[in-house]
C-alpha cells in the first residue's frame, strides 16, 4: 500500500501498546512519551541491533557514560553558546514557532500552490539566514501570518538555548549549574584517553554509545520525530589526519546498509549532503527516511575533523593525543561520527512497516487486516502458540509448546477467539510466526508455523519449531 499516514500508525502504536503519551492521565507532556509493553521490545532489540553491528566489530569499543557532565563540558562542544534555535511569538494567538520553521513551512505553501519562484527566491533568503534578525526581515518581507490567528503581529527573533538546564546539590546558583546532556558523543571525546589506555586499542578505531539526550525543542512534531526526550545511538571513530575521507565514506555506506539490512526499502531512503557546513567540518551529510510527512533525517554522518579533542584539551589541559606505536608520530586524532536517533529510528520502523491488505480466505474470515511487517529481529513477540481448539488436549500440547518457546524468545500463548482473530491480533503487532497445534499435532506431533508476511502455512515437526525462527531471526549481509 501507499505510505500510511501519521494519524494511524499514533492510532495503532496507542493500541497495540507500542507508545503512551507521557503521563497521559494528568493530559500528557509535550515532547515526552512512554515505551509500553510492545514499543520497549521494538527498541530494544533496535539498539540491540545497533549495538551488535558495532560492537562485534574488532575496532570498536562500547561506553556507557553518565547524563550529567561537568559544565565546562559543554563549554567546550560551543553548546551554551551555540546551541540555539530562533524562536518567534505571536502576540495575538500567544503560539510559539522556530523562526526557520515558520519560514519553511511557509515556503511549502507556496509551492503547493505552485509558486515555485517565489518559493525559491525564499528559500534562498532562508539559507542565507544566521542571526536571529535574519530571520525576522524573512517573515516581516514576506509578511507571513501567524497559521492559527491569521495575524502578523509577531515578536522580535530571539535565540533559545535548547539545553535544559538543572542544579547539582541544594543550593540553587550559577555555580551549580548543569545540564541535561542534549548529544551523547560528548561523552565519548572525554573518555577518550579512558578507552584508549584502557582498552589497548590503536587508531583507527571507534566507541559507541546509546544514550538518552534531552532538548528543550521549541516546537515538538511528528509524533516521536522531534521529541525532548529522546534517545540516540552515536559512534565516534579516531583516525589519522588525512584519512578522514575514507573512513567518512566507509561509515557512510555501512550506516544506510544497516537501513536496508533491517527491511527499510533503498526508495525510502535517502542520502542528503548538509547545505550549510559547521565551520570545523570536513564533511556532513545526512541519512533520510521518507515518513508520512517528507523526508527528515535519521542520522548525520559527519567528519569533525580534531574540533572536538582539540577543545577539550584547551579547557580540560589534558593532552588528548595519540602516539602511533610504530612510527612514534604524536598527533590529535580526526573524527568521523555517525550520529543516529533510535526513537526517531523507531518511528521510521513502524511506518515503513505499516501496512493494510484485504486478505483472501484465511480459516473462514474475509476481511481487511493491518500487518506490521518488521524484520523478525525487529518484531517485539517472535512467536506465538495457539491451541486450534481449547478441547482434546490441544491447549496442554500448546503451552508445553509455549513454555518451551519461551525459554529461547519472546513468545506468546493466545486461546481466546476464533484463529482468525488471534493471526488478526499478532498481524498488528508484528508477530512474524503463528504455531498452532491442531487434532495432527496429537497424532504425529507436527503443528503449522504460519508466516505473517505471505500468510502461507508449512508443517514442520515439533522438535524443530526453535530452529526454524531461529534461522529466520538472522540478519542477512546486503
Ligand atoms: P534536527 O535537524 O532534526 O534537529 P540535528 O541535525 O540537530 O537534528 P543531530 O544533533 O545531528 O540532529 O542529532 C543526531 C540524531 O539525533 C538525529 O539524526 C536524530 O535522529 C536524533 N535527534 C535529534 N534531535 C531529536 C529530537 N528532538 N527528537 C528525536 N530525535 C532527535
């Protein structure tokens, strides 16, 4: 089917238990959500598979490093100076935009109406916008209205630092500032010597960490998409001055292979270069996911050059270098980072999954189903047993089944409704098999494993039902 809209994958991950508004009962938190029972198990095992891509790798080690961090930590990284967005009230409907959004946004009117060169005359303006009054000339010449009240009555252009902020210890002053680390890679570069010394490992190599990170976005959107709360899944790889650009295009097409390799199709996917460059960057581009709404970003691969190794050894003192062993050269690593989202990641799972077909005659049912066709990696419930009937000792074939299923992956044991109903409910949540032990089963201990995707039944003896999904758990080289 065509791509699905936002409105009902939110529909779906609310019910299926995939997704809850924060603190729903007190009316929700802007930007903050909830992992139910089923969206824990889809995270996981994303990380999870993350993790394994770049932890089973010889040159990469894996850090856990602590949320909150010494302020001069983000002294340094240029976030409490840099780290802004432009923000814009309006004085009649009190609403509150990012001033590039607003603009953007705008600009996207335009060209749904077919105004492309006015559209393009703005967006030429936009890309050359830096200061906050920039942006205020923009939405002053092209005199944009406020989308709720209609009305152009705007405030001056301020610049808002994203990071939240909070105080370590009783006494709330200026000393005792600090922050929510809004990026986990910061972790990363102080720990680099740590890792190095401790791991014995030589350049080139890499520390992944998964991590929450928290920014206080102007405007949240889209569901987890831009989100204050979120988690990211970053990898920083040290290499030699000068071969940066290798490894830069190396990580580039291992990242949008792990895409591919996880079921999203190369058609939804996307490789845009930055088109403004950080001054301190070599190279940046991004990795795009096509959602229901356009195109956003899942992950930016980024060559920083020693920017950030180079910063913390001005204001920590300590020298963040690395001796090659052979040659004795003494130098400040160049970095490449790939810098992931794995609740936005999430999101793009679920909807490249999402999917609604009318079925053919399954075991007496015509009807339409939604199935959420995630790679069986992915899926949060692996299997689940189903006795045909609850009589003739079908049910206490089906739990020993079960029982014994569930020692290896996350299974399920269903009995209640008719078969059509149950294969109905773990179509929604991505089940990719469905064991049922039927009046067979009691004579010559075989039981169907019905396939999710093609809906298409085998018999396989019950002593190798494990091996069966196991083999099919695994994530195939592309
Ligand atoms: P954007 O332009 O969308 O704000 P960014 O370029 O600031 O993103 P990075 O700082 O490169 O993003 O962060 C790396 C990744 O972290 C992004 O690709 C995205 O997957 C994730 N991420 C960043 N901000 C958010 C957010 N507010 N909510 C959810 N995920 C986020």
């Amino acid at each position: 089917m065509a791509a699905p809209s936002l409105d009902v994958v939110v529909a779906l991950a609310k019910r299926r238990g995939f997704v809850f508004q924060s603190s729903e009962i007190y009316g929700g938190l802007n930007g903050c959500w909830d992992f139910g029972p089923m969206g824990v198990e889809l995270l996981r095992n994303l990380k999870e598979a993350w993790w394994q891509a770049m932890t089973s790798r010889e040159d990469i080690e894996g850090l856990d490093a602590a949320i909150l961090m010494h302020p001069r930590v983000w002294e340094a990284s240029g976030h409490v100076e840099q780290f802004t967005d432009p923000m814009i009230d309006n004085k009649v409907s009190k609403a509150r935009y990012r001033a590039d959004t607003l603009i953007e946004d705008f600009i996207a009117g335009l060209r749904s109406k077919g105004k492309h060169q006015e559209a393009d005359y703005w967006e030429e303006r936009l890309r050359a916008a830096s200061q906050p009054q920039d942006y205020y000339r923009i939405i002053l010449d092209a005199q944009i209205p406020d989308p709720v009240s209609g009305t152009r009555e705007w405030t001056e252009v301020r610049n808002f630092n994203l990071m939240f902020k909070t105080f370590i210890g009783p006494v709330e002053d200026d000393s005792s500032v600090v922050y929510l680390r809004p990026e986990t890679a910061q972790g990363i570069y102080v720990n680099f010597l740590n890792v190095l010394q401790t791991s014995r490992q030589k350049i080139p190599f890499g520390i992944a960490q998964i991590g929450k990170a928290f920014r206080n976005e102007v405007n949240t959107r889209n569901f987890l998409f831009r989100t204050r709360e979120f988690e990211q899944m970053e990898m920083q790889y040290f290499v030699k001055p000068g071969t940066e650009q290798e490894w830069f295009d190396y990580w580039l097409q291992e990242r949008y292979r792990w895409y591919l390799q996880l079921g999203i199709p190369a058609e939804r996917l996307r490789i845009r270069p930055h088109e403004k460059l950080a001054h301190y960057a070599a190279a940046a581009v991004d990795i795009e996911f096509l959602f229901p709404f356009g195109w956003g970003e899942l992950e930016g691969i980024h060559s920083r050059t020693d920017f950030d190794l180079r910063r913390h050894m001005e204001f920590s003192g300590k020298r963040l270098e690395y001796t090659d062993p052979i040659t004795r050269e003494r130098y400040i690593p160049y970095v490449v980072e790939t810098s992931a989202g794995a609740t936005r990641s999430f999101l793009a799972f679920l909807c490249n999954a999402y999917d609604e077909e009318l079925i053919p005659e399954e075991r007496g049912t015509t009807e339409k189903r939604i199935v959420l066709r995630l790679h069986p990696f992915l899926a949060p419930v692996k299997v689940a047993v189903f006795p045909l009937v609850n009589r003739e000792g079908m049910p206490e074939r089906a739990r020993k089944l079960y029982e014994e299923l569930r020692r290896h992956f996350r299974a399920a044991y269903d009995d209640s409704g008719a078969i059509g109903r149950r294969y109905r409910r773990h179509d929604e949540i991505g089940t990719p098999f469905c064991v049922t032990i039927d009046g067979q089963t009691l004579q010559d201990d075989t039981v169907t494993i019905r396939d999710r995707d093609s809906m298409e039944q085998v018999r396989v003896h019950i002593s190798n039902v494990v091996q069966y999904i196991r083999d099919h758990l695994v994530l195939q080289p592309v």
